[in-house]
C-alpha cells in the first residue's frame, strides 16, 4: 500500500514536471512562489484588510501573522520528518529553497493557514482567498520544489493552525458593546409595556397631573 501510493506520488510530480510549462505559466508559478516565501503575501493582505476595514484591523493584523507563525511550526515539522526534496535528473527544480527539507511544505503550510484565517475574518472573501493559496500550493511540486504529498501534508497542517488561532471572526468589541446596550433597552422598554410588571410605573404622558406624591 505504501509502496503504491509512493509510486502515485512519483508519477504526479512528474507529471506537474512535464506538463504546461510554457514560459508564461513557469513565470506567474515563480511569481507566486517567492510571493508565498516566509508568508509575505499574505501579511500585505491583513495590512491591507486592516487599512481598509479599522473596526476589525485587529483581527485582520492578527491573521496576517498567522502565515510566519505557520512556517516555525512547519520548519520544526520538516526537521522533525527529515524528508529529502525531490530530485528528477533529467527535470531540475525551477526555483530555490532555503534548505534540503521537503515535508511538509512550508508554502502550503502558510498559505492554507493564512486563508483560514483570513476566512473567519471575511467569510466573503475565502474563494479568493483559498484560490490564492491554492495557485500558490499547486505551483510547489509544478517547480519541482515539493512532492505532492509534502503539499497535501501542509495543507492539513494549515488547516489545523488557521482554526486554532483563537479571536478570529467575533464581532468588534464596540460592536458587542452596542448589541449589549441594544439589548438591554429593548428589554426595559418590554418591562413598562407588560402588565404585571411588578408595580413598574409606566411613562405619564406629557400635559397630565400625575397628582401630588404621597407623604
């Protein structure tokens, strides 16, 4: 079994290795591969969310960050693994890698983290978000950087982390402070307006002689 699904491994990578390279597609791969490097895009997207939405630019900073913090617990993964790159002779890898550790992947490893992040802060935006990650992830084993699997071991791994980062997508806390005030008044004013409401009084209206208080 193992044997088998090393061999699909294998033929995957060779497959992404000799299939669509055409100048433009090993470019833009490129171009996404050293956007993804030490998850610097990804910590451009939350400072641009933070800019643009300020009521939750905590959150989006804090999710931004989730990206670098994804690559140390990936890098104590690889060492831990010990897992060589791949080597195709006749196909060399198209890009460079700080060290010789493969799995898991660290691109897909933050980029999958981050989108997740970033997801429970803007649940709207989590196609483009994971479109992105997924571009970037694809483009691991297309540049002969990464087996298949080690990217599939990443992915799993950012999932894990983008979920377990806690104060990700609740309210603002001036928005729960209004929902607080919202809710308070409402339940007052349903106090005066039922009867029996425990001897309560009610508004006198405007023009109307209460009478005198009493003793």
């Amino acid at each position: 079994m193992l044997a088998a699904l090393a061999d699909a491994d294998q033929a995957l990578l060779r497959l992404l290795r000799t299939h669509g390279h055409q100048e433009p597609v090993e470019v833009a791969m490129r171009a996404l591969g050293m956007t993804g490097e030490y998850g610097a895009v990804w910590a451009g997207v939350g400072a641009v969310g933070a800019t643009i939405d300020h009521r939750r630019g905590d959150q989006w900073l804090l999710a931004g960050a989730v990206a670098p913090l994804a690559i140390g617990v990936n890098f104590v993964a690889k060492v831990a693994i010990g897992r060589q790159r791949p080597l195709l002779e006749e196909h060399p890898p198209l890009a460079r890698a700080p060290t010789k550790l493969s799995f898991p992947s660290a691109h897909a490893t933050s980029s999958i983290a981050a989108a997740t992040a970033f997801g429970r802060v803007e649940p709207r935006a989590r196609p483009y978000l994971f479109a992105l990650a997924a571009a970037i992830c694809v483009g691991r084993p297309y540049l002969g950087m990464h087996y298949p699997s080690d990217v599939l071991g990443g992915a799993v791994l950012g999932i894990f982390l983008g979920r377990a980062i806690p104060g990700l997508g609740r309210p603002h806390t001036e928005d729960r402070l209004f929902d607080l005030a919202v809710d308070a008044n409402e339940r007052e004013q349903a106090s005066r307006r039922a009867p029996g409401n425990g001897g309560a009084a009610a508004p006198v209206p405007s023009g109307i002689d209460a009478g005198p208080e009493p003793a």
